[in-house]
C-alpha cells in the first residue's frame, strides 16, 4: 500500500504561510492569496485537531501540493507549531513535537497521497482504504520516508454507490480523510476513536479534480 520515497531537498522559500486563531484564514504570505490562485478552485480544506478540539481555522489549497508541518526551517505551508491554544496536555506537547517536517500532500491523477516526511510513523484512515462494507475501521500506518494513496478517485465513485454507511466511528464523510500523527487508533491500538488522537488532522476533499 507504502511506497518509499526519495523526496528533493527541503526548498528554500521567503515567507512562511501560518494559520493561527486570531488571524485570518490565509496569511498574506500564501500563495494561494495570489490572484491567479483566487481563479482557481480550491480541492481540499485542512483542519487540524487536538483530541476534539480544532485548533486554528480551516487551511484552504490550491495548489498541487501542500506541507504540512511543525517545523520545515523557511517552509512554505501550513505551519502547526504556530497553532495556539492555552492548557495543552502534556501528551498534546509531546506529540506535536514529532511532526516536525510533517507530510506532503500530494493531489495527483490517480487521487490524493500523503508522503511521511517526519521522523515518526502516521496513522491514516480514509473511505477507499476500508474494506467495502466491512465493520471494521482500517487505519494504515506509514512509516518515515514512505508514501500512502490516502484518497483513490476512482475507487470513491464506486463506493459511494455500493458502501454501507452505517459507521460507528463518528458521522461518515465520503470525501473526508483523517490522518494521525504518531498515534494510532482503532480495533488495534488501546485509542478507538481518532478523537482520543493528540494531533490529528482532517483532510476535507472538494469535488473538483
């Protein structure tokens, strides 16, 4: 389901994009600020959450591909270590400080895949991941330097006119994906929910492709 790898160095860029709750939904510094960008349609929203709590507003994309990190020196992005919020847990604290250069998400022609770049492993759920009609949640686990097709086009069309959407885990989204940092969750892991999660994120995917 993995693929390893071999990404180009960290780019160097000159603005930081930041999201944090006492600012707008964009920074200035985004690219997706641009005009050319306000033509285009956006194809995703990122929210980020901690345990259920969301933190900072949702991060629109535009373009191909976005970052999504802790720390990426001079990366461009959507940038989680400027995310505040007061009384974290300690368990919060020290998840967040395992993102570090995050992951790459990627929309490409056979869907959307996330590429690990931290040093710890992430745990993904998405609808084409499941088993159709299956009881079971399935969450995948992506080690560092490896590579997941996080949401498949082709396959969503298929679902959602054969699956069964009685899910226990929460109201069901078919173009929702959500991605965990660190931790697992689920029938094998002691966290059932993605909301007992530390730091987790939902990929919210728009219709367009």
């Amino acid at each position: 389901m993995g693929r390893a790898v071999s990404l180009p160095s960290i780019p160097v860029f000159s603005q930081v994009a930041t999201a944090n709750p006492d600012s707008p939904l964009l920074s200035p510094a985004d690219a997706s600020t641009s005009p050319d960008a306000v033509k285009r349609s956006h194809w995703c929203n990122v929210a980020y959450w901690e345990h259920r709590t969301r933190v900072g507003r949702l991060y629109t994309v535009y373009e191909q591909s976005v970052s999504i990190f802790y720390d990426l020196p001079q990366g461009n992005g959507f940038c989680l270590g400027q995310l505040n919020l007061e009384n974290r847990s300690e368990t919060v604290r020290r998840t967040r400080s395992k993102i570090g250069y995050g992951i790459l998400l990627s929309k490409e022609p056979d869907g959307v895949w996330a590429y690990n770049r931290s040093e710890h492993p992430i745990f993904v759920n998405s609808p084409t991941l499941d088993i159709p009609n299956c009881r079971t949640l399935i969450v995948r686990k992506v080690m560092p330097g490896y590579s997941i097709k996080v949401f498949d086009y082709e396959k969503s069309c298929l679902l959602q006119h054969t699956a069964d959407l009685d899910y226990a885990d929460g109201p069901y989204d078919p173009n929702s994906v959500r991605i965990s940092f660190a931790k697992g969750w689920g029938p094998c892991y002691s966290r059932q929910f993605i909301t007992s999660c530390p730091c987790w994120l939902e990929i919210l995917l728009s219709n367009n492709r």
